[in-house]
C-alpha cells in the first residue's frame, strides 16, 4: 500500500504556515518578511517537520499541471507532436516562446519560494534543539538537497541566476542581488548536494516513504555532472549510487511507474515526487491532461485534456519492433473503439489500481530520477572515459534485455563513437515522456541539428519552424522579474530573446 510522508491535516497545517512566510509566490514581489512571525514560528522540532513538508509541497506543486515542469520539459523535444498542439504549448514546442509566458514565470517564482522555505530552515535550525538530534540532520540535509534540485533546476532552464544562500531578504535587498553565471549556479546546486549527501538517511522509515535520500542527492549531483560534461565527477557520484546496493533495475518496466510498486525496496525509483489519492488534495493532474478529450478511450477516467502531447512520428518510428516498453508507454488512437484518429498518446503515468475521483485526484507518483537512467548515465561517462568497455555495453544491453531487444551488435559497440550513438538512441525510448529528452539534446549539443531535422516533416511544421541557435537552450527570464529589478545589470535578459 502506498504511504504518505505526512497526513493531511498536517500538510494542511503547513501551507497556510507558508503562506504566511513567503507571501506572493514570486520572491521579488513579497513584502518583506515578519521577523517576529518567521521567529516565533521556528522554535521546535515539530515546526520544522511542517517547515520542510512545506518544501517538499512546493515541489509538488511545480511539477504537475498544464503549466508545471514535467510538462514544459516534454513540449520542447522531439518526442511530442509539436504542430496541432502549438496553441497549448506557449510557443515552448516550436521554440516560439518569449519573455511573457506563463509557464516560464510560474516554474521561476516556484523555484524561489522553495529556496526561499530551505533558507529560512536552516538559517534557523541550528538554534533550536530537537529531541530526535538525528532528525536534525536529516531535515538539514533535506532543505540542502532541495534547494540544490532548485538551482540545479533554473540553471538548466535560465542559465546563470541570484544565489541566495542561507539568508532572507527583503524584496529591496534581493534585489541588489545580481544574476550569477550558470557555471555559478551549478556549483552551488552541486555543494547542496554534497552537503546533503553527509547529513541525509541511505533510506527513510516506512512512513516517511518518498523523501529524498542522500543516494538520491547523489544521483542529481551526477546527473548535473553529466549535464556539465564531467564525466570523471559524474562517474564517481553515479558509482557511489551503484555500489549502495539500495536500487536494481526494476525486472519489468511498468514497476517503474505503476502505482502498486511505489516506494519500494530494491526497485527503480531513487527519487519521484509523491501523490496520493482519495479526494485529500494531494493527488496530481498531470496523468489526466497526458489523456486526450474522447469519451471512448479506457484511460480517460475523468475527462482527459484538449492539450494532451502526442507522441510524436519521429519518436514511434525510432521505435524498434517488438518493443516492449511501446504497449505501456503509448496507445493508438486506432486501437479505441470508435476512433478514427491515427494518433498515439501518453499513457505511462496513467496505471494504477485506483480510479481517481476527479481530474486532480491521481495516485501515480512522478519521477526525478530513476535508477536506471543511473547506471545509463554511468555506462555513457564510462564510454565518454574508457570507451565502450564491457561495463557499459552490459548495462546497455540490461536496458534492452528488460524492454524484449536483443543485444547491441559488434558494429553497435565497435567505438566510442558507435556506442554514444546507441546510448543516445536508447534514452530517448526508454525515458520517453519523462522529461529528459531537451535536456539530453542539450548536453549532447544536438539540440538544434536534431529539432531542425524534426521540424522538416509534414506533420511538424513542414519547415515553417526553426531553432535560431543554441541561445535556444535555455529560457526567457520572465519579463516581470528583469522590470522588478529595473536595473540591467544586476537582472539582464538572456541573449537574443
């Protein structure tokens, strides 16, 4: 059965203690904050469990939804019909989008008030004893991992953004702090993530099931590696994961999404954001709005979304035959009865035993990071060092094994470069829909070859769209936040846009 880190009312409890701690949702628009109500607040060890909950509630929040992250990631790639549902997408899947989008605002405010929440912790939690000590350190180590996903996070989509670490401003104050680089950035998220490493459980108690482990800290603090081309950093964080012993590759692939198998030992899932269902608030959307608005379809248990992704062609033509992780990923329109729409859509995150009650009502928790795109990303910094060792070509061919493929060929694994390419091809089935496919193409610096390409066929644009530049690669800052500062060189838009 699927636990649940905290009950209801507390969390309840929580978001209106937030609310009352970080006003407005966008950092640089609050008030300043109450010293006596932020101090008066922070005097126990259990204000600090709703403290932390409150983070974590954040971050749920962000994810989901028509204008949350997961969504944003999987418009901008390659493996999402880009053209019909254009008018949805705020410009991100025709890279048409600029400083005014919704999307882009939210996620960025998002962010900050989880940083915000993590600073005001753990400015204050060294000054107030608790009666577990432990707990101490793990609540430490928890707002250290969560504000470092935060900046890890505007790094890649902003680039470079104010560091604001372990204080708490006015808005006047914050805003006298300018923009970092994103190689700043980075370093920040990755220290975060050292830090929390040390002070962080390898696993929570059975009803703190979820929150996130310094295993998982771990797993980001290589993925971030990855993402910055150190492969020797990122080889050396991946392995610690590894050699932990606390996570296999899950036997079948739907156990590393369906519902039943959540917060299991020895399984695939190292961190995934938590929901719950049951009419209590703590479901998600995201599952719904993945369904198209057809009244046919089995998956649509509620009323599925007019902005539902396709997968796009191109991804179903990479696709090799007798693939097994297509039937769980995907379904053809043509396969409902009635249907007469030649269309695959999403259906990964739409298993589960329980039948949501209304369209925000789902039980299927949300990946960050799963273990098996650890030991991939491991495999990739062996090969990017070694070459194609039998290391790397074994977990590849593990991947494939589990998804009914039979091994790469000796042409597959006879180079460095022969067995990039092989990587490069099995991510984009294997994480399809997870939000990864961008980031991938970014690091790789195929971002613009391969989205160009894509945007020649018939049913993406015909040519009538293009990716200008690797300026593309990241984001708009939100033109709110560059008026707010109202001084260019401190809070500067990002190149060209």
């Amino acid at each position: 059965m699927k636990t649940i880190h905290t009950t209801l009312s507390r969390i309840v409890l929580v978001l209106c203690v937030a609310a009352s701690l970080t006003g407005c949702e966008d950092f640089l628009t609050e008030n300043p904050e109450s010293t006596y109500t932020t101090e008066t607040f922070y005097t126990s060890q259990t204000d600090f469990e709703y403290a932390i909950a409150a983070v974590y509630a954040e971050q749920q929040d962000l994810y989901d939804g028509q204008y949350g992250l997961l969504r944003m990631n999987n418009t901008r790639s390659d493996d999402t019909d880009c053209d019909d549902f254009n008018t949805y997408s705020d410009g991100y899947a025709t890279f048409t989008d600029n400083a005014a989008v919704q999307a882009t605002r939210e996620i960025y405010a998002s962010l900050y008030v989880m940083i915000n929440r993590s600073n005001s912790i753990l400015m204050r939690i060294d000054g107030v004893e608790f009666t577990n000590p432990t707990l101490k350190n793990y609540i430490k180590g928890e707002a250290l991992a969560l504000r470092g996903w935060a900046y890890h996070t505007l790094g890649v989509l902003f680039g470079g953004v104010p560091l604001i670490v372990d204080v708490e401003l006015t808005a006047a104050e914050t805003r006298q702090v300018g923009r970092s680089s994103q190689e700043e950035t980075f370093a920040q998220a990755v220290n975060d993530y050292q830090q929390a490493y040390e002070l962080l459980p390898a696993a929570w108690e059975t009803d703190k099931a979820g929150r996130v482990t310094k295993y998982a800290a771990k797993a980001m603090e290589g993925r971030l590696c990855m993402f910055r081309k150190e492969y020797t950093a990122a080889k050396e964080a991946l392995s610690k994961v590894i050699q932990s012993g606390l996570y296999a590759m899950a036997d079948t692939y739907d156990k590393c999404f369906h519902s039943a198998y959540e917060n299991q030992p020895l399984n695939d899932r190292v961190w995934e954001i938590q929901y719950i269902g049951g009419q209590l608030g703590e479901g998600q959307e995201f599952s719904e709005i993945s369904l198209q608005e057809d009244t046919s379809s089995p998956w649509n248990f509620v009323r599925g979304s007019s902005a539902a992704l396709n997968a796009s062609s191109d991804l179903i033509a990479d696709i090799e035959e007798g693939d097994l992780r297509q039937e769980f990923a995907m379904v053809n329109n043509l396969s409902i009865k009635g249907s007469i729409d030649d269309r695959y859509f999403f259906i990964k995150f739409n298993h589960t035993d329980y039948t949501p009650q209304s369209t925000t009502d789902w039980d299927v928790n949300l990946p960050i990071i799963r273990y098996t795109d650890v030991v991939m990303m491991y495999a990739e910094a062996v090969n990017e060092l070694e070459g194609p060792t039998t290391e790397a070509v074994a977990i590849i061919n593990q991947v494939r094994g589990r998804a009914g493929l039979a091994h790469l060929t000796a042409a597959q694994t006879a180079s460095k470069d022969a067995l990039r390419t092989a990587i490069k091809h099995e991510r984009r089935i294997e994480f399809a829909y997870e939000g990864l496919r961008w980031n991938d193409l970014i690091r790789w610096n195929d971002g613009v070859t391969v989205m160009n390409k894509f945007f020649q066929a018939s049913d993406e644009g015909n040519g009538q769209y293009k990716v200008e530049g690797e300026w593309r690669y990241i984001y708009a800052i939100p033109q709110e936040e560059i008026t707010r500062y109202g001084d260019t060189t401190k809070m500067w838009q990002n190149p060209e846009y």
